[in-house]
C-alpha cells in the first residue's frame, strides 16, 4: 500500500481573543458628502440613519489603516507579532491585482513567516475570513489575524446619488486563536449569483485598456433592490445561524450586522425576536458603511465602550456585493 498523506492536528476549537480598529481623523458630515448631489443632512439621515462617516487622506493607505488595526487587535490580545500563523484581510478596495495586500500588512506588522492572502466577498468578506481563520486554527493550531479594510473613496463617484453619501473609509481586526470551548459557531454561508448586478462596480479594469479617457470605475448599486433582498433575505440566515450554534436569540449579548443603512439594522432586529438586552451595533451612524471593515469596526466600538461584556455571544452577520453573505456566532474577546 502506498504512503498517506498525514493528518493535520489543531486546536481543539478557536476563539477571538482581541479586536483593534483604525478610524481616520478627518470626519465628513451629510453636508459635504452631498454637495454635487441632489440630497441633504435631512433626506440621508432619515433614510440611512448616516450622521457622519471618516474618508482617508491622500496620503492615507488601505495598508496603513489595516496595519493599524491590527496592531491594535494584537496589543489587545497579548500577543507578539512572530507569533502570528497566518493574516487575512477582507477587502475589495485594494487596486492592485497583485501582489494581495495582507502580505505587506503581514510584515509590517512583524508576522514575517507568516500566511498571508486577501479575500473578496464585498461586505461579507469579514465574516467569512473569520470563518476560514477559526477553521485553519482547528486544522493547524496557531494564531490568525484577520483584517476587514476599505478605502470606499478610491471608488466613489461622489455625482452618484445612490452612493456618494453611503461610505466611509477605515479598518478593522481581530485576532483568532486556540480555545478549549468552541468560540466560533458553525459558519451559514452563500450567494444569489443571479443578482450579482445589484452591487458592481461600473465597468471593468479591463474596459480601460482600449478606451483611453474613459471614467475611472465606480461602485454602483440597485439600492431598493439590495435594502429588499437584506431585510427579507438575511435575517433567515441569522437564525440558521442561531441554529448551527446551538443558541436562542435571547442567549445573545450583541448582535453586530453589517453597517449598511440603519433601517436595514433595525428590520432585522425585529425579524430576529432580538430581546431588549441584546445590544444592536449602529456604528454606520457615525462610521457609514466600510463594506468588509464594518463588522469589526462596530464590534470594537461595542468593546471600547464597554457596550457589552467580554465573553458575551454575538451574532455576526455579513452581505453584500454577490449578492453574498456570511453568519456566525462568537464569543466576544
């Protein structure tokens, strides 16, 4: 008989043991992110809930924000950098095909033999980086830093009134490692391919090849359709969620969605049986929506101001451009 393939031997389970943010300084209010379009402080609040968001200097970088957090979430969590196994980053803004961003925020922040590779499922992607981070800790052990970063202005047409007032830029992180109790519950996963229009950006990088002067690529989305498709749709998915961990929606201590529009947080809430006590993040009041950074953003936001307990259960939730989507249960750090 030929020679097996040995079997890889982890941790018995994984768990977040630190979470790190990066905001940048300069804050935009309704006002200016409205000014070429046809809108007001008025109208976006009332249909996003949005106040203000943070845009990132010129001089400011996807890999600046994502090194930032962290080393934040790395400080938080006790740990070195040599001893990182692995770093993912979830983002769709970085403009570069090649080589993946989580390379560099890898040796920056001193994870010098570390894996590192970037994922894209648009404002999924950090729910489901945490997904693949808890799973590679049960087959390997080790320690994994996963990133959520956005730097939404690279592709903002601020002359788009479905989009212009929405975003904001910044990162998020947290750090993954090996636990004795399960920390991260089952991931309930997919994708609506069929709408994958919904959220797209306007042309291709290839489109530019031949069209010289062609306008630079922006996002664009079918908002109705999408706000729809993210009431009906995900709280279905929370609540399989629930379900694969084995808890009630009451067990929960916070419940931490992505930071689309805050009508869109609070129809899920309530489609959810959410309790009083279980805290709902709305930090896309004064963050916007950071696509993949927002989960964490909003779940350091909830930590830092001691919103809710260490050791808690939250519920994250993910979707976005695909359409697609991601949900998991966790144990707060």
């Amino acid at each position: 008989m030929g020679a097996r393939i040995t079997s890889p031997t982890g941790a018995e389970s994984a768990r977040i043991l630190g979470v790190g943010a990066y905001r940048p300084q300069r804050v935009v209010t309704n006002e200016e992110a409205s000014r070429h379009i046809d809108s007001s402080d008025e109208w976006i609040r009332s249909r996003t809930g949005i106040v203000t968001r943070h845009w990132a200097a010129p001089d400011e970088s996807l890999a600046d924000m994502a090194q930032a957090a962290a080393g934040k979430a790395l400080a938080t969590a006790g740990l070195a950098p040599e001893t990182v196994d692995c770093v993912i980053l979830a983002t769709f803004t970085h403009l570069r095909q090649t080589p993946a961003a989580a390379t560099e925020i890898a040796y920056r922040i001193g994870a010098v033999n570390a894996a590192a590779f970037d994922i894209s499922a648009g404002c999924a992607g950090f729910v489901h980086a945490v997904a693949l981070a808890a799973d590679a800790i049960r087959s390997r052990g080790g320690y994994v830093v996963v990133v959520g970063a956005e730097r939404m202005t690279d592709l903002l047409d601020l002359e788009d009134r479905s989009t212009a007032f929405i975003f904001g830029d910044g990162a998020g992180a947290v750090v993954l490692g090996p636990s004795t109790e399960p920390g991260v519950g089952p991931v309930v996963w997919g994708a609506d391919g069929s709408e994958s229009e919904a959220i797209a950006q306007t042309v291709s990088w290839n489109a530019l090849r031949d069209r010289p002067g062609m306008k630079w690529p922006a996002l664009r989305q079918e908002g109705q359709k999408v706000f729809r498709w993210a009431v009906y749709e995900m709280a279905k998915v929370g609540r399989r969620a629930l379900d694969a961990a084995g808890v009630r929606a009451g067990d929960l201590d916070a419940f931490i969605p992505h930071q689309a529009n805050a009508r869109i947080i609070d129809a899920l809430a309530r489609s959810l049986d959410l309790p009083d006590h279980v805290v709902v993040a709305k930090d896309v009041v004064t963050t916007g929506n950071t696509s993949g950074a927002s989960v964490p953003l909003a779940m350091d936001a909830l930590m830092s101001t001691g919103a809710v307990r260490s050791g808690g259960l939250a519920l994250l939730l993910g979707y976005g451009a695909g359409l697609s989507y991601a949900s998991t249960v966790v144990t707060l750090p």
